[in-house]
C-alpha cells in the first residue's frame, strides 16, 4: 500500500510538472508586417519550420502571433488572409495555436482608407460580372452626387473595388475574420501588439485595450449602416466620402452623426493608439527605459514584442531586451534594404530568424 502510495504521489507530481512546463518551454514564433508580399511570408514559415512543403502546418504546439498588417501595398494581400485564416484552422490539429492581430492597416480597410489598396488586390476581387456592379454603383452615386463625373469616378472604382467593399464589410467573408482579431495578446510572458502601448494605458488591462477597439469598430459599423439606410452614404463609400457625407448630414441637423466626426480620437485611430505608437522605435534610450520599465511592470511581462516601423532588415532589441521591433520589412519591393524575419521566444529567450 505504501508502495502504491508513494508510486501515486509521484504520478501526480510528475504531471503537475508537466502541466506547469509548458508556459516556461512552448515556443512562440512572432512574424510581423507582411504587406501582401505572400511569397516571402510563406518562405519565412517554412524557415522557421512553422510550415511543410504543402504549406500545412507541422509546428506541433508552437504558437504563431502575427501582429498585423497584412494588408495593403503589396499584391497578393488577399491570398495572405487566406493563409492566415487557413493556419488558424490547420494547427490546432497538433495541439499548435495561430494568433493574429489587427495592424492599423486592418484597421484602416475596415473604416474604408483605402490610399495603400494595390490594382492587383482589387483585381484578386473581380470577377465577370465586375463591370456590371461598377455601373450600377456608379449610377447609385450619381442619385446622390448630381456633378459626378463618371470617367473620374470609374478610373478610382477599377474593377474589383465594389466587390472588395462588400469582402471588407461587417457581413462579408474578410470583414467578419477581421472583426474577430484582437489588437493586444499576451502569450507567456510576453506582449504582442502592431504599434506598441503608450505609457498612459500602464493602468489597463489587455482585455479593456481589446474590448474598446472592438466597441469602436462595432460603432464605425452602426454608423455607416444608419448612414446608408438613410441614403446619406453608399455601402462602397470610403471613410473620406462617409466623413464628407456626414458633415453635409450634421449640417442639416442629422445630430446622431456628431460622434461619428471625432472617430480622428477613437483609440484605434489616434497616433497613440496601440495599432499606430511608434514610442518604442522612437525613443531614446534615456527617454524609453524608464517607461518601458513601468509598463513591463505593470502587465507583469518580460517584454514588448512590435511590428509597425520598418527595421531595415534586422530585429531590433531595445531596453535591455524588454522590447523587440520585429518589422524588418518584408515587402522588401517597397521597403529598401527589407526582408522576412521571425522572432523566436523559447526557454525565455529571444532569437532571430531572417531569410538568407
């Protein structure tokens, strides 16, 4: 009996171990802005073997955090959400987990700023009937903007930018994924964000940072709706139209619009906003610590992992370690001297991993 005794108590402390281990060993792999450029994402997955030859996920219990800004300048932004979306699914098959977060270019195509939409991601949305949806959308603005010229406005509404729009919108199959994202995570001991988290929200939780992102885009979506119902907007409009249009509207005593025009302070918008901070690239060395020292402590975390300001091809490490910038430009067309990486955390260490 004592010898069952005994062999039990060391079964039940062996699996306390073992239940305790995993948040000290798991490995976490963070990658940062892809930009739409799908082939160097792929290539940096398969460098730091998140993914096979398939592209299928062989990771086992890694976690993968993106953090954001997958879309935009690039040309296969579409087919980079695909794959997110695909992997999300795919590990946790082998006990592994895809994290991704909203960048401020996510944020951006929700609200409907459209100035780093790409001709080829439009295009990925068109199909044969394109045309025929572009000259009824234009016939619909021109009900509500009687000087529109339609050789102006159909070279800025190429084919695939109706379509898009609806992808984008609360009800469509990318604007529903991207609503569902969260733009703070924390894994381990470590925060993942796009931007980065100024000093004055030390004293918030994650999940009131997530919670008030959430909130303003579920508002962005009441608004536009009322606008269209209406007919003060269109479903296609961009976020310059609907602000336009809102004005018109607030002049002609449309009061319920007056919150929607100061979206400019809404925290996933404002410069201080955790998808658009840029105080951890920016900030001196004697400036930073001390702050970064008080925001370590107060969520408790060992460091701060960031996208949002390209690093021209290296990772960053930054206050003794308590930050790394993981934004090395991938989209290396665009940012010159730029290439993929991925920032390895294990054992609590950080490493970096770069395309050759």
């Amino acid at each position: 009996m004592i010898r069952r005794a005994v062999f039990f108590l060391l079964a039940v402390s062996l699996f306390a171990l073992a239940v305790a281990r995993p948040a000290d060993t798991q490995r976490v792999v963070a990658i940062a802005d892809i930009h739409g450029d799908l082939d160097a994402f792929v290539g940096i997955l398969q460098r730091a073997g998140l993914v096979d030859t398939n592209i299928r996920w062989s990771a086992r219990n890694t976690t993968l955090v993106q953090t954001g800004d997958f879309l935009d300048r690039g040309p296969k932004a579409r087919a980079a959400m695909d794959l997110l979306m695909a992997l999300q699914k795919d590990a946790p098959r082998q006990g592994g987990r895809v994290i991704v977060l909203m960048g401020n270019h996510e944020a951006m195509n929700i609200y409907g700023d459209l100035r780093y939409v790409t001709p080829d991601d439009y295009a990925s949305f068109a199909d044969s009937k394109s045309e025929n949806r572009r000259k009824s959308a234009f016939a619909a603005y021109a009900e509500l903007n009687k000087d529109a010229s339609e050789a102006e406005w159909m070279n800025s509404h190429p084919p695939g930018f109706i379509e898009h729009r609806e992808a984008f919108g609360s009800d469509g199959k990318y604007g529903k994924w991207l609503r569902s994202l969260q733009a703070v995570a924390r894994v381990n001991d470590s925060i993942f964000l796009h931007g980065g988290l100024h000093p004055q929200f030390a004293s918030w939780k994650v999940e009131k940072i997530n919670d008030v992102v959430a909130a303003e885009i579920k508002a962005f979506d009441a608004y536009k709706k009322f606008m269209i119902e209406q007919k003060i907007a269109l479903p296609f409009y961009t976020l310059d139209e609907l602000t336009t249009a809102a004005n018109a509207a607030v002049e002609k005593k449309v009061d319920v619009l007056k919150d929607f025009l100061g979206l400019g302070g809404w925290l996933s918008i404002h410069p201080d906003g955790p998808l658009w901070f840029r105080g951890y690239a920016q900030w001196s060395d004697a400036e930073g610590a001390p702050q970064i020292q008080t925001l370590t402590e107060a969520f408790g975390v060992a460091r701060f992992v960031v996208g949002h300001t390209p690093q021209a091809g290296q990772i960053a490490e930054r206050f003794g370690g308590k930050v790394y910038l993981i934004d090395t430009g991938m989209l290396s067309s665009y940012f010159n001297g730029g290439r993929a990486s991925a920032l390895n955390i294990q054992d609590g260490k950080a490493s970096a991993i770069y395309m050759q």
